[in-house]
C-alpha cells in the first residue's frame, strides 16, 4: 500500500510500500520509525522495551534507509541491532521467535524496483493489523528525534536463519540425493544471500543470483510471465523440477519437470498430499479466499477441518497461532505448515519439494499427475480490470452484486457466496469465482478455478458481466 500524501502512512495487506523519493524518503523512514518507537514506549510503559531487530533487502538503498530506521529507534532507547547483510524477510521474523521484541524490514517485497516499504514483524510472523493500526496512528502524530551519531550494532543474521532451515530439512542430505539436477531461480532478491549458501551442490542450477537492485528490469514476483529464464532452463537441463522465490524471498514458485508452471492452486495440493502422507498431521486447512478447491477436497478426504480467510498470510498466521493449524497457503505463492513458523518462506518451501521429490522418488508432473486423478483438474486464472473509480467499501459491493446473481451460473447452482473479501460465488461441483475490488484503486481482481481454460474464462467473463 503506497502514501500519496508525504504525512500519511497506512499499512496495507503487507506493509506499508511507496515509490522511492516520492512517497518513500528519509524523512518518511524517520516518521515510521518515531512513530513505532512512541507506540512501543507507551505498550511497555510499565515493562522493559522489547529488542528490535532491523533486516533490509536488496533494493536501492534498502541499507541506508535501514540504518536511518535503526538510528531512530536507538535514539529512542531501545536495543537495536541491525542486520550486517541483506535478509530475507522469514529471517526476521524468526529473529521475534528467538528473542527479538519486534523486527523491522526494509523491503517492498516483489513490487517494481523503484518502490521501497516497511514490514513490520511480531512473535514470527507479521504484525497482526490490531498492531500496525495502531502504529499508523502514532506515526501520523510522530515528530522525530534527532539521531545521536552513537554507531548502532551490527550482526550477521545469517546463520541462525540456515541453521533454522536446515533443522527442518538438512539440505545437504537432500541435495546429495538427488537424482537428477534441479533449478533455482532468485530473481535477483535477496533469498540469494542465504538460500545461494543452502542449495550448494553441483546438481543446483542457480539463475538470477547476482545483486542487481533493477532486477533486471522486471519485477521480482515469481509468476508465469516472469519465470520464462527458469522454464526454458528447466526444459535445458532436463531438471526434476524449478523453484523460484520473490524479492524478499518469502514467497515461492514452482516448475514442474516438463517446464510447467505450476499455479499456487496446483503447488498447494502436491504440498498438503505430501505432507499428510507422513501420517502425523489432524489439524485444520486454512486457505485464502481466493485459493482452489483442490485443497479443499484433499481437506475433505481426510476429514480434516478447513477454512477461510481474507486476502494476506497474516490472518493464515493469526489461525495458526491460535488454532491447531496443519497447513496454511494463500493465492500468490505463500505457504506454511505445521511445526514451523507461522510465517510464509520461500526457502523452505524450496527445501521441503526437495525433500518430496527424494522421499517419493518422482517427479512433479507425475505426483501432480496422480493429484489430478484423487481430486480432478484444476484450471486457476487471475485477471484485474481498471474501473472508472475505486470502489471504497468491499462489503457494499459484495452485497449489492449478490442480490444480482442468477440461480445458476455455467448450469450449476450456487451453493455458497462468501463476502469475507469481496465476494466468492461456489458452485455445486466446487467451481468458483471470486471479485475484489481493490479498495485503493480503481481496480477489481477477479479470480476463478474450474477443470478446463475454457469453462474458467466463461466464469470470469461472467464476473466482469456482473459488476458492469
């Protein structure tokens, strides 16, 4: 979420994000971080001021602007200690499940190059909205101290974030048995820095791996059209599968064996089937609401409970601590599970579909394969329209368009319309539709998961004929 004006600073689904010196400057940098500061004095008034660890990406003057942050936040009286290297975003938020107060990262995650943005980070997961609400007041009202010239402390984070990773899947293990080469590609982000280290082996093929803060000119979000480098190298290198991971690395993107890219409605049910196979897991499914319905039935066939959520992983992680959660994902590529942090990771998510194709032995054409024909074929498009002005109030207009449905769409009943987000029309075989308006601007998302290309582009045509 971008501020037009330089004095208001609003925390969208993830973070607050602004194109750099227009909307993202020192002194906005400064604002936020006496505005956190004031916030943080007042909550711990009567106990100590929690640690703060402040991490950065790989963009344009993410270390400076991280540094300005930490100076702030210092000047303030609080322990600050900033990272030595760029981080990649989960490291972070692990950095709050081991001990830090609050972490702070200096990232706009997989926007153009010329944004920059701030998310903030809270016992391993993002601040939940309650938290950065009531930031955004305080900043709003934050006159800034001046910085002390005091240096700040310094530390590589490094480490403890690949041992965390390597707890969970030793890597090396892995990699020496594989049975064929695998691609990964880091669009140039900072997962580079740390993953790079992980998968070193002579069958890792690394692609975008060098700092580029342009990112060569797209904009590191690992989707189709801009994963054209991994699929031609994966069809190169006849490799078992390829991987991607965004610029602040905590989401993740997969291509099969045959160079398919997989959508994150066909990543998550190969991921939960695998992880349900260990035999261990009871706990619900929680999914974005504009995620598919393979899931689901996977949920349903095992007789787990399932559930959903608004757009952004931090009500996955809100679920997740507490509830007993199995398996969390949502629609652009973020997925966590059981025993890790409540937090989406594109490294681990790496590391666990290698540890899939070893323990199974196969491909991921033939495990998607083998998903298909369990659960039936999922065909998922995403496509926004520009409308003529924003739509301000989601709700009114999930209302007003629910009021306008027909009693069958394609010659199937609706058996259910969720306005959790916009809305979401179900239909009787699971087939769905889902509009979003963006709220911010004059933008709706729609979105629709069917078995084939053709029936999919039927229902979001009907989408777009209802909202006109």
């Amino acid at each position: 979420m971008s501020s037009h004006q330089s004095n208001h600073v609003s925390f969208g689904t993830d973070g607050f994000r602004g194109v750099i010196a227009r909307d993202f400057t020192y002194d906005v940098v400064r604002k936020v971080a006496q505005g956190m500061a004031d916030y943080l004095s007042y909550k711990y008034m009567r106990t100590e001021k929690p640690t703060v660890a402040v991490g950065y990406d790989r963009r344009f003057m993410s270390d400076r602007f991280a540094l300005t942050m930490a100076e702030i936040l210092a000047v303030n009286g609080f322990d600050v200690t900033l990272s030595a290297t760029p981080l990649p975003t989960p490291a972070v938020s692990l950095l709050t499940a081991r001990g830090y107060g609050i972490g702070v990262v200096i990232t706009a995650i997989h926007n153009n190059h010329y944004y920059n943005g701030i998310k903030v980070k809270q016992n391993g997961r993002s601040a939940p909205p309650s938290v950065t609400a009531e930031i955004e007041n305080y900043v709003a009202k934050a006159v800034p101290m001046k910085p002390s010239g005091a240096p700040v402390p310094v530390k590589d984070f490094r480490p403890a974030y690949l041992e965390y990773l390597n707890s969970k899947v030793p890597a090396a293990k892995m990699l020496a048995k594989l049975k064929g080469p695998v691609v990964i590609d880091f669009m140039y982000g900072v997962g580079a820095e740390t993953a790079g280290e992980l998968f070193n082996s002579k069958s890792v093929i690394k692609l975008r791996e060098r700092h580029d803060p342009l990112f060569g000119g797209i904009s590191p979000e690992p989707v189709e059209k801009n994963l054209q480098d991994l699929t031609a190298a994966v069809k190169k290198h006849k490799a078992l599968f390829g991987v991607a991971l965004d610029g602040d690395a905590d989401r993740f993107a997969l291509v099969s064996d045959k160079g398919q890219y997989m959508t994150p409605c066909q990543t998550a049910p190969l991921l939960l089937e695998y992880l349900l196979s260990k035999g261990q897991y009871k706990g619900k499914i929680v999914q974005a609401v504009s995620m598919g319905f393979l899931t689901k039935r996977i949920a349903r066939a095992a007789g787990l409970p399932f559930d959903e959520v608004p757009v952004g992983f931090k009500y996955i992680a809100e679920k997740m601590l507490s509830e007993d959660v199995t398996f969390g994902v949502e629609e652009s590529g973020g997925y966590a599970w059981k025993g890790n942090l409540p937090e989406r990771d594109g490294a681990l998510t790496a590391l666990f579909v290698l540890e899939l194709a070893v323990k199974t032995g196969k491909p991921v054409s033939a495990l998607y394969a083998e998903i298909e024909k369990k659960y039936g074929k999922s065909c998922f498009v995403r496509r926004d329209f520009k409308l003529e002005k924003a739509i301000p109030n989601k709700h009114s207009f999930a209302v007003k368009i629910k009021k306008k449905l027909p009693k069958l769409l394609l010659g199937h009943k609706i058996t259910d319309t969720n306005t959790i987000d916009g809305l979401k029309i179900v239909l009787d075989n699971d087939w769905w539709v889902l509009m979003r308006p963006s709220g911010t601007e004059p933008l709706l998302r729609t979105y629709a998961e069917t078995d084939s290309q053709e029936n999919t582009k039927k229902l979001l045509d009907l989408a777009f004929k209802l909202v006109g």
